[in-house]
C-alpha cells in the first residue's frame, strides 16, 4: 500500500510505501505513482525545492520553499500532482491511500 501526504500550507508531498498491485516492472498502480513522482522531480529544478527519496524504502518527500515569485506556480504544480494521487487513490483504493490534509 502506498501512502501520500500532501500538506499544501506547507508545500510538502510525501510518498512512502510500494503499491503492491503486480509483480515489479509489470504494477500499473506503481507505474501511475512513479510518473506523477518523476514529474514532481522534474519541476524540483525550476523552484527552490528539497527532495528526499529512497527507492530501496519506496520514500519520495518533497518539500518546496518558494519565493514570492514562485509560490503560485509552486503551488500550482503540487496542487495538480495531489490531484492525480487522489484519482489513482479513488480507482485503486487497495493499493494507494490518501492521508493529511489534502483539501
């Protein structure tokens, strides 16, 4: 079961825990979970953003620090990403789980 966490008052998107809804390399639930994570990844370079993963755990936390000039694309981007977790979470509720504050 993967776990996210998205506290948006704090810019802070954790994920933490395998899917578990196949076999490795072949989990559709794992592969959706990855994409929106790599995402995240990508848009780390455009902001002043932390980033903490751990495959081996199947840990990614993302925290971001904008500036004032950032904080609504900041904002955007992670409010966006909540939104796929929360539709994969909603499709496949045994394998990803919705927690914190993510309103």
């Amino acid at each position: 079961m993967t776990k996210v966490t998205y506290h948006p008052d704090e810019f802070n998107l954790r994920v933490e825990g395998h899917a578990g809804a196949g076999k490795p390399g072949e989990d559709i639930v794992c592969a959706g979970i990855s994409t929106l994570g790599f995402t995240l990844v990508a848009a780390a370079d455009e902001f002043n953003m932390h980033l903490y993963l751990n495959e081996a755990d199947g840990v990614m936390d993302v925290r971001c620090y904008p500036s004032e000039e950032t904080e609504e694309r900041c904002r955007t981007v992670f409010d966006t990403l909540a939104l796929g977790y929360e539709l994969l979470a909603a499709k496949y509720p045994d394998n990803i789980i919705m927690g914190g504050r993510h309103d």
